[in-house]
C-alpha cells in the first residue's frame, strides 16, 4: 500500500508547504493554506518505452487564416480580438454581482442564432436561468441549459457528436473532479478542472468561456496556472452603484491586450457604449476648478475621461490622500514634481484625486492632466472647458512624450476639443489634426498656462503659491 504524505497548498499561488503557518511565504496570502493528502512514491523517470516523435513545421510555411466566430455584440468582439476562436478557452473574471453570468447568457443567446450554444451553471438552477433569460428578453434564443457540476458528466456530454461549438461554464471553482478527494474550489480541483475541459475544447473544436472568482484584491481566485492555460483572460470591472462597466482584456493569443470594452447595466441586461469618451464626460461640470481633461488610450482605443482634483485645509498634523481610479504612488511622485520644480506646497492640505465615471487609468500619459488638476484646484482656477492634457512628466519636471499622439488628438477633435496641451517631442503624424496644439516642455510652462486660465477667469484664493 502507497504511504501518504500532507502537504498544505496555498489557495491564492498553488505553493505546497510541509507545515500549517496563517501566512503564505509565497503570496504573503493570511488563512489561504489547506491541508492536501498525496500518495507518497519515488520519483520516476520515462523508463525504457520511447515517445512519439514530433513533427517540425517552418516558420516561413503558409499561414492558416483564423476564422472567428462574431457574436454581434460589438464592445464584446472588438476586447477579443475581432470575435471567438473555435478551439479557444477564456476566462472571465470579475466581482459577485457585476453582471458576468448576464454577459455571457447574452453572448450565449447571440452565437445561438448561428452555432450551437450550450450554458451549464454549477451555481444556478435551470429555472433560475430561465428567470434571467426571460428578464434580458432571451427566452427564444436556441441555448441549452444545463446544470451540473461533475466535470465527468460535463466532459461526457460535450464528447458526444454534435454537442456543441459554444460552451459556457459557470464557474470553475464548483467543478470537482471524483478522482480528486480535496473539494470543489480547491487548488488542485480547479487546475484540474480546468485542464480536462480545455483538453476537450482543443481535442473537439469547440469555443470554451469559463467564469472565474476573484478574490478580495480582485485577482482571479485558484492557481495562477489557470491563466496560463487559457487562451484569453478577460476582467469584467465597475463600481456597484454605478451603472457603468468595463471588459478589459489582460491577455489575448489572438487579439491586443490591454483592450476594453464599455457596457451599460440597465433593466433590459447588459447594453453597448459605442462612445464611451462623450459618457465619461457627459456629467462634466463647467468652470469648476480642479477638472481635467485626459486623452487616454486604452488597448488600440483612444478615451477621454475626465480627472478631478480637490484641495481642502486641514488641521491634521499629517494631510490625508485620497485616490479613486490612479496610482497612489504615482499622484505623491506628481505632488513632489510640483513642490520642487515649480513651489506649490501641499503640506497644509487634503488631496482628493478621482477619474471620472468608473475608469481605472494606468499609463504614464496621464501625469500631466494630473499635475494640470492639481494646480487648478490648489489656484482655484478652472482650466478652460475645450482643452485637453495628455503628457508623462520626469522627476526633474520635464514633460515626456507619450505614444498614439495623433489617436488622442483625433479622437478630442471629433468630440469638439479646440485646444490640446501635449509634449513638446510629440511624433510627426500627429501634425495633421485639426486641433490647436501648444507644447510644454517642462511642468513650469503647464502652471503658466494655468495661471493664464486664472487672469481670464477669475483670481486665485488668498494663502495660495
């Protein structure tokens, strides 16, 4: 009989200790580690029995068109890559309650109307997901319904001829293999899982979308293995009571990563955001000091959002700082610029940075606009309302150029923008745009600027740099 050993696995990172601790040295996760009993043997090696030998292609051979299945769901097609690679497996992730299941019975019903769907839940009943399918206006849409979780069962049904060209799982973590004695959600249950149904999915031809959990740090819950299994790994993003959501794509073999694309959550189920620049600024409040205008760009799509500052006195002997959708160390970086290179002081005061309409924002290019807020708010100065800022900024003040110049100043063009605030080495194809472009080529010409708005505007506070 084969002796056993205990192992602890780490539920966050899939690393195997020998002993129980309440912290992960690997992942420094507290209370992830859980105890896992393996068969104890000596290593073995391949033996005397040869493989099979491979066969080599060139890499100067024919390239084979992927054809891709579009859903007509266009945010959606356009975050993958142009639509759905048969033989592909993606994962989704995403907060309880964002709406996830609701994407992906929409997408489900649309493929339908041209390929065979089917939508299995290890969550929901079947009457429960008819119940969505009737609110979302689905229930004619040809999607077999399933419920189960046995990934015997499930990988059964779709070996069968003619089973399926979409299948959508939800969601990995309630699959259990019943060769595996640890429960369903665990580290090694959901790799597991997850390699049986891809295997299947590249064996049979067959679109694979698989759900995810994520965890309190909003990374999807299990091995990080998973995502290196799957083809594509989508996020699905937003705020609670905000009726706004974003799929953006963190990695994609078929597509560009870094890709979003803008949802709206309404009573009918998920809608489309074809221009989500002029929702992210339809709310904008005019002559209000501390409002920026940031052209971003997000995967290959130029975004303008709208970045909001405030300054506020305070008697607390260390000031508070407050960021919604930026990096924290990047706005004390922005904040140290302008203390030394150009003499604003924020050591009295409370800062409150926040991006408008639920957007995350991670690029360099936006430390301007920041730094641009930050000096309006701190002079009481509202910048004027048709410009826009885009720019990185250096420790010694000077103003970086950015990529995709003549894309952002196309895109604030179109939606009305007459003025633009960019580096001064910006690259040449963005001469052309119809849009008049002043160039700042240290952070002391962009507190100019400001102070400019302010002479035309109104003064500056009293007590202010």
């Amino acid at each position: 009989m084969a002796r056993t050993a205990t192992t602890y696995v780490c539920q966050e990172c899939g690393t195997a200790q020998p002993k129980w601790s309440g912290r992960c040295d690997a992942c420094g996760g507290w209370n992830t580690l859980v105890e896992d009993i393996v068969a104890a043997g000596p290593p073995r090696g391949l033996g005397a029995k040869r493989g099979r030998r491979l066969a080599f292609a060139s890499l100067s051979g024919d390239i084979v068109e992927l054809s891709r299945r579009v859903t007509g769901i266009g945010e959606f097609d356009r975050v993958t890559g142009g639509g759905l690679v048969p033989g592909s497996a993606l994962l989704i992730g995403g907060d309880p309650g964002i709406g996830k299941s609701t994407l992906l019975l929409q997408v489900a019903a649309a493929l339908a109307q041209s390929a065979r769907a089917i939508y299995i839940s290890g969550e929901e009943a079947v009457d429960q997901l008819k119940l969505r399918a009737d609110r979302l206006g689905l229930r004619a849409a040809p999607v077999a319904l399933a419920a189960a979780t046995s990934v015997r069962d499930i990988a059964a049904s779709l070996d069968a001829a003619q089973s399926g060209e979409v299948v959508v799982i939800d969601s990995v973590q309630t699959l259990y293999l019943d060769t595996l004695e640890s429960a369903p959600g665990t580290v090694a249950q959901v790799r597991s899982s997850a390699q049986e149904l891809i295997r299947l999915a590249k064996q049979r031809g067959f679109i694979l979308l698989l759900v995810g959990h994520v965890t309190k740090e909003g990374m999807i819950a299990g091995p990080r293995v998973l995502e290196h299994m799957v083809d594509t790994v989508l996020y699905f993003e937003g705020e609670r009571g905000h009726p706004f959501r974003i799929l953006r794509a963190v990695k994609n073999r078929f597509g560009a990563t870094d890709e979003i694309g803008v949802f709206e959550m309404t009573d009918a189920g998920l809608t489309e955001v074809v221009n989500p620049s002029a929702l992210f600024l339809a709310e904008r409040e005019r002559d209000a000091p501390g409002s920026c205008v940031f052209a971003g760009m997000e995967g290959t799509r130029p975004v303008l959002v709208e970045i909001q500052a405030l300054t506020a006195p305070t008697s607390l002997g260390t000031p508070r700082r407050a960021v919604v959708g930026w990096d924290s160390g990047r706005l004390a970086m922005i904040m140290a610029v302008l203390e030394a290179r150009c003499g604003l002081a924020f050591g009295a005061y409370d800062v409150y940075l926040n991006v408008a309409g639920g957007l995350r924002v991670s690029e360099p290019a936006a430390d301007l606009a920041v730094a641009a807020a930050l000096s309006s708010a701190h002079l009481a100065v509202p910048l004027a309302v048709d410009t826009v800022v885009f720019g990185e900024i250096g420790l010694a003040g000077e103003v970086r150029a950015v990529a995709r110049a003549a894309a952002r100043l196309k895109e604030a063009a179109k939606l009305g923008f007459a003025r633009a605030l960019v580096p001064a080495r910006r690259s040449a194809d963005a001469a052309s745009v119809d849009i008049a472009v002043e160039e700042l080529a240290h952070v002391m010409e962009l507190l100019a600027v400001v102070r400019g708005s302010g002479r035309r505007a109104a003064a500056p506070r009293q007590g202010r740099t």
